[in-house]
C-alpha cells in the first residue's frame, strides 16, 4: 500500500517552513505499514497544485495527503483549486461557521469575511473538523483512492491525522501487521558497530527482517522491522534478535525504541538515587539543558555553574590560576579541578565539567577546533578524557554534552573505574 505526500506553500520552496510536517507523515504512515512513494513541495499556485493532484492520479496512489495553503489570506488557494479539480462548489458549512464563531468569541477578536469564509468548504468532500483551528481537513474519497487535505499548521495537521484520519485509514484499507524495534547505541561510529555485530547480522532472516542503521552526531540507532501476518510472532522473531544485539555490545546500547541519553541517564540516576552537577565551559550549559529537559529531573540534578570565564573557573569552581597559566583553560589538570570543585561545592554525588574549544575560531596547534576535555567526578575519584570532534561549533557543543552524558552513563553502570 502506498502514500503520497504534498506540502503546500511558497515558505517551504524558500527554505523559510522547514517540512516537518512530511517526517512525521511518512513516520506515522511507516509505523501502519504504508510506504510512502513519494514527498513533494509545491507552491501556492494553482498549475502547482493541479499538476500534483494529476500525477497522484494517474499512478493510482491510494492515500495522498497534503498540507498547507488553507489559510483565510489570498495566497491560500489549495480550497478552490481542489474545488475545480474535484468539479464541486464551496458551500457554507454551518456547523464549521460555528465553531470559528465561538472560537472569536472566545478570544474576544473581531471576525472578518475572510475568517468567515473558512467555513466554506467543497460540497463532495468530507469535512474533517478541526477543534484546534479554523481551516477544516477535507477527506476526498472514491473506490480506488483516498485525497485529503489538511492545514498546514504542525500541531493541527497532527491532531488531525491522528483522531479524524487515521480511523478512517484503517478501515478502508487492509493494512499489513508491522513491527519495529529501535535499538539506540552511543559512544561507537556506524562503522565500527556494524564490524562488530556482523556475525549477529548474517544471522538474520533478511526475507522477513529488515534492519537499518541510522546515525547521528554521537548516537546510532539500529532498528529491525518485520512485516508479516501475525502480529505476535514477528513480535517474538524481532525481539529475540533485539535482545541478542543488546547481549553482543551492552556497553554501547542505552535504551531502545528512540529514548534519548538524557532519558536514560535519568532513569539511572532515579533507580540509583544519584545526583549530578555540571560545570560548563564550551557547552554554555547546554548539557544542564539536557539533564533538566526530562520530567522530574528535580530528583536528581542539583544545579551547574557555566564557568565561561578563567576567573569563574577559579574563583567559582576552585580551579588552580598557575594550571591555568601553564596548560591553558582547555587541559586536563582544569577540568579535572572544574568537577571536583562543582561536585564539592554542590555536594552532588556525580559531577561533569567541560572545556573546549568549540570554534569556528580559537585553534590553535596542539588545540584546534573541537578538542574538547571532559571530567566526570564520582564518589571513588575523577577521570578525564580528551575528545577531537569536528569544525562546527553547533555539532562540537552537540557532541560535547553527549560524549559527557556518555561518561556518566558508563560510570554509573560501572563500566568506568576509578569514578
Ligand atoms: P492557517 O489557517 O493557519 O493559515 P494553513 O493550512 O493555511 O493554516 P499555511 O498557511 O500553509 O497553513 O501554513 C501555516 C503555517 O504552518 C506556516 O507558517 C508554517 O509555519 C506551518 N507549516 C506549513 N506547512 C508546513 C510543513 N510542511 N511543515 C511544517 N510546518 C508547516
Ligand atoms: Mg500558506
């Protein structure tokens, strides 16, 4: 089974909407078993959006969804052009009229024609209502195939597909039975994962299971997918191979299923009844931002010192000003004070610091762009590592707080001495 999705807008075509509206599409529609043949962007032009819609039909796609360009401005014109593709008129929809009604009651605004004729929609479609706005999801159905047209407001769009859409999907298609398990490793590169489970992956039944590697800056994911007739036994094959790969590299492995580290790191630190500090130099109190991103992390994160500046480092933090002098703040013998000091200061059981030079400029020699020191302080001593990342300094701060998150991970489940 196959689907289509067209997104609708010129802010697209310049790069100002980045489309996120078609990854979690073509997520949701992967998660069903539907594949999708094709994404495509056009402009708010009627040749644009005609020529999409004929080439859908044509292929005989049965589901193409699009977003965007149902707006009360005159630059949305997807309504009337499905209307003329559709050979259907506008019609006033007076439950709809309603709702947007109160919806400016509600807020208190003045409504204007333009808002009004929101509530105007294509006799032959069927009205998908939209409680979270005011352009309305328009389901056009026959025997052979399936054309909708939602807002393209992220969150509206999603409740949309979600609670109007998918149900009707479900119902008029035979969907296949699919299963996905998503294994997430950090701390290895794609390359060196693969060579180490080859002889796991040669033992795959690639007839009935697909697997795929999908990095990023410091994580891999590895995810198995089946499909077949009986949901609970492609359940139990996917799983067991899962659970062979979690025995083959448990070092590597954090969670499963797209958990993030700092999830995974909170669940440790709960379980354990940890807590942490951090001292931040290069990532500016972004590895502080990923600790306190998870719900709860009250129980477990005490507070950070973004020690930016050498006399913060030293006044603050309790660093040593002659190691300053004669290593430089991106050393060893400082972020290994910078942890213990945060640690001692904030009595935390774990602490992280770092320091590093995220670049563009600031390199030097023997420190270029994307060295990085990280020290993790526990209770039974400190460690530091040296890290070489890469030239850009949104990826280096990136990979910076990872690398530290990953120290903390280890130590934690003891695959660290000494911390
Ligand atoms: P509205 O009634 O709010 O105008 P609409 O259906 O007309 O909704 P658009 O005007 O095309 O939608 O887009 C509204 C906003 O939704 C855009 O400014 C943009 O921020 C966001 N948006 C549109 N298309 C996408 C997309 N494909 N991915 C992510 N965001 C999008
Ligand atoms: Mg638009």
């Amino acid at each position: 089974l196959e689907a289509e999705i067209i997104t609708i807008g010129d802010e697209i075509l310049i790069g100002q909407t980045i489309d996120t509206n078609s990854a979690w599409l073509a997520k949701k529609f992967n998660a069903i078993g539907i594949a999708l043949s094709q994404i495509r962007s056009v402009k708010d032009e009627e040749e644009a959006i005609k020529s999409a819609l004929e080439s859908v039909d044509r292929r005989n796609i049965p589901i193409t969804i699009l977003t965007g360009g149902l707006g009360p401005t005159k630059d949305d014109i997807t309504k009337k052009v499905l209307c003329q593709y559709f050979d259907t008129d506008l019609v006033m929809n007076q439950e709809v009229l309603a709702r947007i009604e109160i919806l400016f009651k509600a807020k208190g605004r003045e409504m204007l024609d333009s808002n009004r004729n929101q509530a105007l929609l294509p006799a032959s479609c069927e009205v998908l209502h939209n409680e979270l706005g005011t352009a309305s999801g328009m389901l056009f159905q026959n025997e052979k195939r399936m054309i909708v047209s939602l807002p393209g407001v992220p969150y509206e769009m999603k409740n949309l597909f979600v609670n109007k859409l998918l149900p009707i999907v479900k119902n008029a298609f035979q969907l296949p039975v699919i299963y996905h398990k998503t294994i997430m490793t950090e701390g290895i590169g794609e390359s060196f994962l693969v060579e180490k489970i080859k002889v796991w992956e040669d033992s795959l039944d690639r007839e009935n299971i697909k697997i795929a590697y999908l990095p990023s800056p410091g994580i891999v994911r590895v995810r198995l997918s089946a499909f077949g007739s009986d949901f609970d036994t492609i359940k139990f094959i996917v799983d067991k191979k899962a659970t062979e790969l979690c025995e083959m590299v448990p070092s590597y492995v954090f969670g499963e299923d797209d958990i993030s580290i700092e999830e995974s790191i909170a669940q440790l630190l709960i379980k354990k009844n940890f807590t942490i500090s951090t001292a931040e130099s290069c990532t500016g109190g972004y590895l502080a931002h990923l600790l306190t991103s998870v719900a709860g992390s009250s129980a477990y994160f005490e507070g950070s010192i973004i020690s930016y500046s050498n006399a913060l480092k030293v006044n603050q933090l309790g660093v040593d000003a002659t190691k300053i002098n004669q290593f430089g703040a991106v050393s060893e013998a400082v972020v290994l004070q910078m942890a213990g000091g945060i640690r001692k200061k904030f009595h935390t059981d774990y602490a992280l610091a770092t320091s590093g030079v995220a670049g563009p400029d600031g390199g030097s020699e023997d420190k270029p762009v994307g060295t990085v020191w990280i020290a993790l302080a526990g209770p039974n001593g400190v460690y530091a590592r040296k890290y070489l990342f890469e030239k850009s300094r949104e990826r280096n701060i990136r990979r910076s707080a990872l690398a530290a998150l990953s120290l903390l991970r280890r130590s934690i489940r003891g695959q660290l001495d000494h911390v």
